[in-house]
C-alpha cells in the first residue's frame, strides 16, 4: 500500500496510507488548528495545579528549595506538548498532597530570553520533563527522565527522591523503610495518634505513595514496612500484601479495613479517622446547646438532598446575588433569561415556587428591550400583583449545605446542588438539547457569580469540555475537578473535606482498581447513582416553611408596603398643596396681660360687637357661627402667638381686599378641615368677649398711632414697608404723593438706606475704622519697603 508522508514542521512529519488520505488530511488540519490556538495561550494556568515559571522567578523556586521540583520544558506550537499537557496536570493534580516534599512546575519556552533560559538548563527538544533536588545549586541543570502516563511519572518522582543524599531531608525521610525497634519506640518520640504501618513487597511503590500523600496532615504517620521483616509480619501475623495496620500508643494493633488494598481507598480511610486534620486546621466543635451567636445547627442526612437547601440557593441567587446589578442589559439579559427558563422547566419545587418561576419566565420573555431593571424584575419577583399560590421563600436555611462556622459552605454549595438536580431532571424529561443545561449554568456564574475569581477558574475550567460527556457525568467531574483543586484551601471546612465524590463509603460500586493497583471510576455505575442521589422523588421537605405562613407573610408585606406607598404619597401632596398663609392657633389659656389687651381693642369695636350680639340675639347665635365658619379670616392673629399692643380698628392693608374665588370648586379637604377647627376657635373666643364687654373700664386708653401698610416698595429692602395712618383713615393722597417724591429726590437717603441694609450705625462705624487702619497699614509697608530699596541700593552704588 503506497503511504505519502508530510513534512509539518522541521521536527513534524506525518504520513498516511492512500485509503485513509480524507480522514488524515482532516486530522492534519485539526492539528493545525490545535498548534494555532495554542500558540495563541499558555498551556497552563494557575487553576492546574502547577507552577508558572518565568525567567524572573525561575531561579527563586528552583535553586536552594527545601522542596524537589518537576518542571515540564515545553513549547505551545508542540503537538507533543499539547497532545502531554492533560497527562501533566493530571499529575499535578495526584500529588497535590505531596507539595512539602515535591512541586510540579512548568516553564514556557517561547520569545528569546525563555529560550536562553531553557538553552541554560539544557534543553534541546520539547517537552523535557526535569527533576531538581532539593536545596539545588545554582549551577544545577536538573535531571532528566521519562514517563508515558500518570502513574510512570509518578513512580519515577519517588525514585529520584530517594537518590537524595541528606536523610534528615523531609522528601527523604518520607520515603525510607521502618523496621520493628522504631516501631516499638515510635510513641515515645513523637505524638501521633496514630501509626498506619503498610505491609508490601519489595517491588511496591503503595507505602512511599501512601507516605507523601499524607505529609500534611497532624495525628498520624505511616511507615512502609517490607515483607523481609520477619519480626514485625510474625508479631501481627501478617499474610496479605499490600495491607495495612494501625498501631495505637497503647500497642495495640487493628488491620485497616477497605474495599480494595489500594492507595485511594486507604489514603481516604486514614485522613477520615478521628482526629486526623489537615495541618494548620484544627476541627470546628460544633455546640449545638451553647450555640447563641449562629445559626442552629439542623442535624442532617449526608445521603440525601433537602428542599431547603435548593429554596435558599433560589432566595440568595435571585434577591441578593442579582440585586447587585440595578439593570441587567447586554450579554447579561440573556443569561437571566436562560437560567430562569431553566429553573421554570425543571426545577421540583413547590407548587407556590413554581408559580413564581413561571410568573418570571413569562415576563422575561415578553421583554422585548435589551435591558431591564432589577426593580421591575424584583416585583415580579415578590409578587406585588397578589396572584394567588405564587410565592418564594425569603431567607435561608441551609441544611445539607450547612458549614462548621458561617463562611463555610452555603450558597456554593448550594448552587452545586441546584445545578446536579437540574440535570438530572433534564435526563429524565428526555430532553433534546443536553447542553441546556450546561450552558445556563455556565452563562450565568460567568455573568452574575459573585466570587469573580471563581467564576474565571470555573469558565477556564469548562471551556472545551462541555461535549466530552453527557450533562449528568460532565457536571459530575468538573465538580471533582473542582474539590481537587480546593482540597487544603482556606475555604475547605474541616469539618466537610473537599474529596472526590462519591466516597467509597457512599457508593462503593462507583469505585475500581486496575491491574495496577490505580483507582478507577466506573461511570455506569457512576450515572445511576446520580441519578438517584438528585432524583425529586428523593429530596426531603425537612426544614421547610409551611406555605400558608408563606403567604400570609406575603400579604402582610404587601399591605404594609402599600401603607408606606400611601404616607408616603400623602406627605408629597401636603408639601405640595400646603396653603401660603399659616394660621397659628389661639392660646388656650391667656394671660392677663393679653385679656387688657383685647378689652382695649373691644372698646374701638363696641358697635360692631354689639350688632353681632343683636345679631345673636335673634337668630339665636347661629347666625354668629355661620359667619364664624364661612368666613375664618376675618380675624387676624399676629405671628408666634403675640398681639399687638396697639389699638387695631381696621385691617392694616389699606384699601385691598380678600377676595374669594367663589368658582373653584376644587377643595382641599386637610385645609378646609383646618380651616374649620380655628373658625371654631375664632367663635369661642369672639364670644368670651362679648361677655367681658360688660367689665369694660371707665378709663379709657387714648389710641395710639396705628401703622398700615405702604403701598410703596423700599428701594433698598425690596419689601412692604410700615407707613403711619391716621386713626379715621383719611390719609391725603396729595400729601402721600409729595412725600413719595421728596424720598425719590433724596439720593443720599436712598444711598444709605441701601448700604445700610441689615447694619446698625455701630456696624456702620466699625467697617469704616477698620477700612481707615488697613489703608494705613499698607501706606505703612509701603513706605518702610521703600525706604529699605533706597538704602540696598545707596550699597550697590557704593561697592
């Protein structure tokens, strides 16, 4: 069969039978396709799990480290180093828990001083994957060694470790050999809880494996134990290798029990006995009795899925998370409108929620506009329109989600779960587009998550994946992704450790080992107990509200919100329509002083009282009240309560009138009411002194000049001014005239009437002075700086 070859690149050739020349030249071009989108971007990102280096920081990590480093040499136009770049981070992932003792790094071997630092360490051909010892020297250019998959890299990682020189090295001593007297003395050096000591042959790598990954954490120490150790494998009758023992400080020996005598199943046995805590996290005691400052704790099963949980994802993601935005536009609009129409089809709620959810679907889609305003969505939202059934919790009560202290857990791990439950409703509805769900999911924790930085990790980290598998599994191992790399970070609960889900403990059918002794997932068995962990017919209704209080809650912040709507409207008309006039009240109780001072006033008003009392008399006072309540202004009332002690006969605006516009049919019902209660005062008070009319005195007070007002504006004042009027009115116009001019035609009295707008003549005074002794003052300097220029310069002229 003829083959034809193609040179790719100097390094590249690729070649193909004639049969296969159509699926070869595509496979070529999406090489092609792959070396262009690489060369564009790193290979490795800080959510890997692996080191970036950089010619800055290179020498840093790699020379006089307490740690062993890998570093992968790579180029991103490689096929190679793409085609290796999954099996790196798998390793990086595997031997996290290795960090004390090994790094995994990476450096990028592209521009020109990358190059020179990779022709420094060596390197000819990509990728190079290099081990650097521990407290290396700067003229160190590492070793180099090969492995095909995870578990070759990883074994030859434990072979160079133990080439190290120095056993007092952590990376040293995490992998030698125990023997029976160090055993027997192990509790009287240290303070371990426990002694995992693993029982295998010459050959395994399972104890030094085993070792590592348990470097960080307190309480426990394991030791590898070989089969050639006739005492210790007699005293505990060992027949079994690999197995494992733990060893208590009071010598007693109990055989560790798990499904298969593998690394994953005794790594996650060990870290989950009593007391075994990761270093720098202490367990969180939980009080539930003293508990005063919390939240109380909801005792829970780990096995199941609480409705309560799902509901306070819903309350905190639509009322706290999205509040955040005022409107919601642009490339976000869709996203809410995708993650609603989501929940609205699959979510298994109440019939109340469900209500809820649909209500907001149909209002988003009838939203034809590119924006929308979290106010109008949030009405919907709380249902001010009172459809019947149609309400969403408020609050929370986390369950299942629960953490050990407030900041743990919650709302991510709500959102997990929320997220779980929809897809797998959405495989059991059968639904034609698989990657519904996905995407919504996607779309919206890349617009609205709060945690940024999380919501990049989690967009790089689904990116590209989301056809690998189908929406149940896919969503199921970007979560372990997920857990991998949060495992020993400041957000992880001591008490609820990040692992790879589900436990051997919860589904120990989900679980494999190889040939080789490695895990492996059985994702048949995997799916259904997906399916069957986040199934609605399976979430318990514990912890939940009972929708009758639901909804009357609902109604009663309804009312109290329309309430507040109503004051708040009537506090607005008042401000608006209050009147420009101000009526005070009449003092209740007057003194004596102002009891003399309406009997004066009742004596310049005699014959008017006494045609009200006639009056009175014959209508039998109805008339008076009549009056008093059609006509509240006929009384004037001076300011702040006080009375003027100056006779008044008549109104002080001479010649006007208050005139009524008898046809505005308008009222306003808070003037008109009072209005009516000072008219009520007004008569109680005219008819105290028609009864005091009889106590008159026989001495009567001489009137004194009454003031009216001047229809003239003050120049100065921009004011109505107080002119002095005759006691029968008759003022002369002709002499009012010819004073007005004499005012107009004194222009210094009108000068000074302006300048002294406010300022009494002290004021005056003391302006004037204290411009008279600045003038002064600067005339001062002036002349002492002129007199000091003459003589610097009668120097000059003499030097």
């Amino acid at each position: 069969m003829a083959r034809r070859c193609v040179r790719a690149t100097s390094r590249l050739t690729f070649c193909f039978s004639e049969k296969s020349t159509l699926s070869s030249w595509t496979c070529l071009f999406g090489a092609f396709v792959l070396f262009g989108a690489a060369a564009e971007a790193e290979l490795y990102t800080s959510s890997d799990q692996v080191t970036l280096l950089t010619p800055e920081n290179v020498k840093s990590v790699l020379v006089n480290s307490s740690a062993a480093t890998v570093v992968e040499f790579y180029a991103a136009w490689c096929g190679h180093c793409i085609a290796f770049s999954p099996i790196y981070k798998s390793l990086a992932r595997d031997i996290k828990e290795w960090k004390p003792a090994v790094d995994v790094a990476a450096f990028h071997c592209m521009g020109e001083e990358n190059v020179r630092v990779c022709a420094a360490y060596n390197v000819t051909g990509f990728p190079t994957v290099k081990f650097f010892h521990a407290y290396s020297t700067p003229d160190a250019v590492g070793v180099a060694f090969k492995g095909h998959d995870v578990t070759s890299l990883r074994r030859r990682i434990i072979d160079k470790l133990e080439t190290h020189k120095e056993p007092w090295l952590i990376c040293a001593l995490s992998v030698r050999l125990s023997s029976q007297a160090e055993v027997s003395s192990f509790f009287e050096t240290n303070t371990s809880q426990y002694l995992a000591l693993v029982f295998e042959k010459p050959d395994s790598y399972l104890g030094r494996e085993l070792t590592l990954d348990l470097l960080q954490f307190e309480n426990i120490s394991v030791r590898r134990v070989l089969s050639t150790e006739q005492g210790l494998v007699a005293e505990l009758g060992v027949t079994q290798f690999p197995s494992c023992y733990l060893y208590h400080p009071g010598g007693n020996f109990t055989r560790l029990e798990v499904k298969a005598e593998a690394r994953t199943f005794y790594f996650y046995a060990l870290q989950r006995l009593p007391g075994v805590v990761r270093s720098g996290k202490p367990p969180v005691v939980i009080d539930v009795h003293n508990n005063k400052t919390q939240e109380p704790w909801r005792p829970f099963n780990s096995s199941r899925v609480y409705m309560a949980d799902l509901e306070s994802t819903l309350h905190y993601s639509l009322r706290v998370e999205l509040a955040a935005h005022t409107v919601i536009k642009g490339r976000a609009l869709n996203p809410l409108k995708n993650y609603i129409g989501v929940l609205a089809k699959y979510f298994p709620g109440r019939p109340i929620v469900m209500n809820t959810l649909n209500s907001l679907n149909s209002w988003l889609q009838n939203q034809s506009q590119d924006e929308i305003l979290y106010k109008d969505f949030k009405e919907i939202l709380d249902n001010t329109a009172q459809s019947p059934d149609t309400a969403l919790p408020r609050g929370e009560r986390w369950v299942a989600c629960q953490g050990s202290q407030l900041h743990f857990r919650r709302y991510p791990c709500g959102m997990w779960t929320l997220f779980h439950v929809l897809t797998v409703e959405a495989k059991k509805a059968e639904a034609s587009n698989q990657l519904e769900v996905p995407l919504a999911m996607r779309n919206y924790i890349h617009a609205f998550f709060g945690c940024r930085y999380c919501a990049e990790h989690f967009d790089n980290l689904v990116r590209g994946s989301l056809l690998e598998n189908e929406a149940v599994l896919w969503l199921w191992s970007i979560h372990n992704e997920v857990n991998s790399r949060l495992s020993g970070a400041l957000s992880e609960d001591p008490n609820f450790p990040k692992i790879q889900w589900p436990s051997p403990d919860m589904c120990p059918e989900c679980h494999n080992v190889t040939k080789r002794g490695e895990h492996r997932w059985n994702k048949d068995k995997a799916l259904r107990f997906l399916l069957s962990y986040f199934s609605s017919n399976r979430i318990l209704p514990d912890y939940l509200e009972d929708e009758t209080q639901i909804l009357a809650k609902q109604r009663e912040e309804h009312a109290s919100r329309l309430l507040a709507l109503e004051a708040e409207k009537k506090a607005e008309r008042r401000v608006r329509e209050a009147p420009d006039l101000e009526i005070q009240p009449l003092p209740s109780n007057p003194t004596v002083q102002e009891e003399e001072e309406e009997e004066e006033e009742e004596e310049g008003e005699e014959p008017q009282d006494e045609a009200v009392a006639e009056g009175e008399e014959e209508e039998g006072g109805e008339g008076a009240v009549a009056a008093q309540e059609s006509n509240p202004w006929d009384k004037p009332e001076m300011a702040g309560g006080e009375r003027s002690q100056k006779v008044r006969r008549k109104p002080s605006i001479v010649g006007m009138k208050i005139r009524r516009n008898m046809e505005d049919h308008i009222v306003d019902l808070d003037l008109f009411e009072n209005q009516h209660f000072k008219a009520k005062a007004l008569q109680l008070a005219a008819s105290s002194r028609i009864k005091r009319r009889s106590l008159q005195r026989k001495v009567e007070p001489e009137p004194g000049p009454v003031f009216g007002l001047g229809m003239e504006l003050d120049g100065g004042v921009g004011m109505v001014g107080l002119q002095p009027v005759d006691a029968d009115f008759d003022m002369d116009v002709g002499q009012q005239r010819k004073w007005l001019q004499k005012r107009d035609l004194s222009p210094t009295g009108h000068w000074m009437s302006t300048l002294s707008i406010g300022f009494s003549r002290v004021d005056v005074s003391l302006c004037v002075l204290l411009y008279f002794l600045s003038c002064m003052c600067l005339l001062g300097m002036y002349t002492f700086f002129q007199h000091r220029f003459r003589l610097r310069r009668v120097k000059f002229s003499m030097s």
